[in-house]
C-alpha cells in the first residue's frame, strides 16, 4: 500500500487522471478516494478537489453531449415524441433550467437520463453547464470536506483501522443515496 501513495506522491497525474476517470464510473467513490488520499497526503486537496470537480462535470457535459447526438436518430426521435410523459419532462426541465438541473444532481436515479434529456431538448448549454457547476461544487465541497477532516483528525492518525473511513464513507453514502430515491421517487413518477 505504501508503494502506491509513493507513487501517486511522486507523479501526480497519475492520482489526478485516476480520480477522473474514477469519477465516470462512481462519483461518490472518486470523491471518498480523493479525500482519503489527500489527507493521507498522498496529493494536495486542491488536486484532489479539481480533479473530482473536472470528472463529474466532464462526464455530466458528456451525457448532455450523448442527448445531442441521440437527436440525429429519427427513429428515436420519433418513439420519443410519442411517449407520454416526456412533454411534461421537457416543460419541467426548460421552465426554470438552472434551478431544476442543480436539484436534479442531489436525486439518485435521475442524473443521467436527465442530463442526456437536456441535450436532446437542447437545453442551453451555458445553463445547463451553470448549474452543473454549482451543484457538482455543492456536493463535492460538503462530501470531500467531511471526509478529509475525518482523515486528518489527530486521534485519528495513529490508528491502525483508520483505512476503514474510505469503506464506511461509502457505505453511508449508499445508504444514502438509497433512501434519497425511495423517499423522492412519488415525487417523479408522472416524469422528472
């Protein structure tokens, strides 16, 4: 374990194209993985922060991209202008964008096929990216934060089971996320 820190220490881009590309798959973990690693001091929290922040909001302006480029199908098109509640997902995504997408970003379950359906209703791109900014900021800075002063809590630092605070994190975070969609989910059954 220790020749991986050393190795992240001594090429940081390493730790921060990993923390990225971590980031596209689970965002919750790249952050918990990027806190860890910085208050273990394996790379400064400013890298970590800006690595975490440049992956969840690349991979959000992709999945917008992925919603443009679905607009060029015209089969698709057509099956999706025919479904029922998607005229009420494209009022409700338009009509105050910034607000309903930074909200979005907090629900378990939406995050993709929303931010795919505010490119393919071409949503501006500037508010959309806007808002992905302040909630990716939001969320990053509240989670990252917690996580690293845990991890640099002196009574913390001598313990041999302090590795546990990644793992447990992520459970919590689970947990979280699984209560967040069951509690939220009446409110998005008749579309976003």
């Amino acid at each position: 374990m220790d020749e991986y820190f050393t190795l992240l220490q001594e090429n940081i881009w390493v730790a921060f194209i990993g923390i990225v590309l971590l980031s596209y798959l689970l965002e919750d973990l790249a952050i918990i993985t990027a806190a860890v690693l910085a208050s273990n001091g394996s790379v400064s929290p400013f890298v970590a922060l800006l690595a975490i922040f440049v992956g969840i909001a690349s991979g959000d302006a992709l999945l917008y991209g992925l919603g443009l480029w679905a607009r060029r199908w015209r089969g698709l098109r057509y099956r999706l202008l025919t479904m029922r509640y998607l005229r009420e997902a494209k009022r409700r995504l338009t009509s105050h964008a910034v607000v309903n997408i930074f909200i979005i970003r907090f629900i378990p379950g939406l995050r993709s096929v929303s931010f795919t359906l505010c490119g393919y209703f071409r949503i501006p791109f500037s508010q959309f990216f806007l808002a992905v900014l302040l909630a990716t900021a939001a969320w990053t800075l509240i989670v990252f934060g917690i996580i690293y002063q845990l991890g640099n809590a002196d009574w913390l630092q001598d313990q041999t089971w302090k590795w546990l605070l990644g793992p447990l994190a992520l459970l919590i975070l689970w947990g979280f996320n699984r209560c967040a969609s069951h509690s939220l989910r009446p409110l998005s059954k008749g579309g976003l």
